[in-house]
C-alpha cells in the first residue's frame, strides 16, 4: 500500500508522519539533524517515498539528501499549506500529517525546487546583493555624520576620486570620535567594495551575459534575473511569471465595483527588486530611449497614477517580456500592434 508522507522540518530535527491510502496515519517520529542520522532514516523509508516538506530556511539541505536516498520531495507553500490544513490546533505531529494528507489529495500547494547547482549559485548572487545593500548603509551613515556638523563636500558623487580626497583634508573639522568613525567607515567601504568586485568576477565566470537582453538590463541585473527565474518553462504564461515576481497587483471585486489594491508580497523578493530597479533605470534614461514603448508606458501611468505605481507596471511589463526572450530565445523587440503592447498591467 502506496504511502504519503509529511515532514514538518525544523532548525534542529524533523517530524514525519505517514498516511496510506486509505487516510490513517502512522506514528509521529522526530529524527535529529544529524547528518548520518538523518541518512540512516532515510534508508529505512520504502524505496522512491514521496515527502513533503514545507519551504524554509532548512529546506536546501534536506532536499538534497532525500534525492540522495532515492526520495522523491515535494515542496509547498507554508502559507498556504497551513489555509488548506485548516487545523485549529498546532503540533508538529499535526502539521506533518496535515502535510501527508494534502500529498495524498493532491490538494498540497507544491512550489518548484531549484536544482542544487543553481541553489548554490544564487547564494554567491544574493551575497552580491547583501554587500551592495551593506555599502549603501555605510554611504548614508557618512552622509549623516557630515551632514550633522555642516560639512559639505563639492561634487556629485561623495565617493568619486576627486571628492573622496577632498573628504580627506576636511575630517580635521569633525569632532575626534565622529572623525574616527567616518575612518572606520571608509575603511570598511574599500573592502565592500574589493568583496563586491570579487563576487562579480565569480558571477561573470559561471555566467557569460554580453547581451542586453532587456532595456536599461546589464550583465548584474541579467544573472538576477536568468538565477532567480530558474527553468523559464515552469511559468505557463509570461502572466505567471509577473504573478511570481510581485507585479501583479491584488483585484477586489465585488458588488460589480473594482478595485485594484497593492501588489502581493509573498514573492520572489530578488526578482521584484530585479524589474522594479530596472523600471527605474528605464525613468533615468528617458532621453535615451525616448519613443520606445517602456517609456511611453511610464509617461501614460505617471500621469494617471503615480511615480512609484507607474515603475511597478513597467516593470510587470518587462517581466512578461523577459517570459517571451527566455522562451523564444530572442532579444527584446518593441511591441508592433497595440494589441502586443496592451499589458495587463492596465487593468
């Protein structure tokens, strides 16, 4: 008899439950995270068993070992998993036969696994992404501490060639503690920026990306996009992979009255920040890429929203595009008809 089983993962252990086909469920057993523990139980599990286990920050290892052993697991939404559960109490036992039952139904929201290759690439890509954020956190906290004692660099760029030697020879007018602490801070910004360089010397040796596949995309924002996007033919249409991406926004509908409410945040964060920056770099080069239809599209929903709402559709847009290049293996063309250019992101 066929068996489903449910694992309700944590930091340190996992509980598993199985149900037949019949819907009874066997006994509750937690297995430590012991590596060769963990193997051991899962040899004793019958050959090829399907498991389901929950998405979190635990889930790579476990995955990789249940293939190992010749299992088959299943991936879901924790989210929704928990609203098809529907339990009214919360234990580990019942959150991993809850878990069975849904694998037995079918009804269990399985979400796609990576391929441990490209799990392992996107860590060196979203360690690019923590440093970048990290340098732009030290750059604020040295604009703050000038701008607290009116001290004012000439030039554009604080930590351009010319301004950063400037900076030098104007520290002596701070007080010694915040002089000492914009030292530290310029110190620690070299080295972001020598680890940063270094992640990208990495990312351009696994991934060769000279052509600009989408307007204002270079070689960083394509490998965000090709990693986080994985397998393009997991998405049936380019509107799932704008759903996906966190472009869509949510529709309130009832008594025939519509609305339109914020995009949903249960989503590929990477990949948002990804198309979002982009529609942001479309706004900045305007004058370029005047007459193309991303601009023409952020002018029209500018004027009848907003800035940030205008950006969020071009970026939808460009997600679907990218659906269309990563499909048909093209570059991004303009629309031709205005039947091509409607988006949904129009309504």
């Amino acid at each position: 008899m066929e068996q489903f089983i449910g694992c309700d993962a944590h930091k340190k252990f996992s509980v598993f439950v199985a149900v037949n086909e019949k819907g009874q469920a066997g006994e509750a057993l937690r297995v430590a995270h012991d590596r060769e523990l963990y193997r051991e139980f899962l040899a004793r599990l019958p050959p090829r068993s399907t498991i389901a286990l929950e998405a979190s920050g635990s889930y790579s290892w476990l995955v990789d070992e249940m293939e190992r052993s010749g299992h088959r697991p299943k991936l879901c939404n924790p989210t929704e998993a928990k609203r098809r559960m529907a339990l009214t109490k919360k234990t580990d036992k019942l959150d991993a036969k809850g878990l069975a039952i849904l694998l037995r139904n079918g009804t269990l929201p399985e979400i796609w696994i990576p391929p441990s290759g490209l799990r392992d690439q996107r860590e060196l890509l979203r360690l690019r992404i923590f440093l970048v954020r990290l340098r732009t956190r030290v750059k604020n906290r040295i604009h703050g501490t000038l701008s607290r004692h009116n001290v004012h660099i000439p030039g554009a760029d604080l930590f351009g060639v010319a301004s950063r030697a400037e900076l030098g020879t104007r520290l002596p007018e701070l007080p010694i503690h915040s002089r000492e602490a914009i030292e530290q801070e310029l110190a620690t910004l070299d080295f972001l920026e020598m680890q940063i360089q270094s992640a990208e010397r990495r990312l351009e040796a696994i991934m060769k990306v000279s052509v600009e596949v989408l307007p204002c995309v270079g070689p960083i924002l394509s490998m965000v996009l090709r990693l986080e996007i994985g397998r393009i033919d997991r998405f049936p249409t380019a509107a799932h992979l704008a759903s996906y991406a966190g472009l869509v926004p949510r529709v309130h509908s009832s008594g025939g009255r519509t609305r339109m409410g914020q995009v949903c945040g249960n989503v590929n964060r990477n990949l948002k920040w990804a198309f979002v920056e982009t529609g942001n770099l479309i706004v900045i080069n305007q004058r370029r890429l005047a007459g193309t239809h991303v601009v023409r599209l952020y002018q029209r929903m500018k004027r009848a929203k907003n800035h940030q709402k205008a950006v969020v559709a071009v970026g939808r847009h460009l997600a679907e595009a990218a659906w269309w290049v990563l499909t048909k293996q093209e570059v991004y063309r303009d629309p031709r008809s205005s039947e091509q250019a409607l988006s949904s992101a129009h309504g």
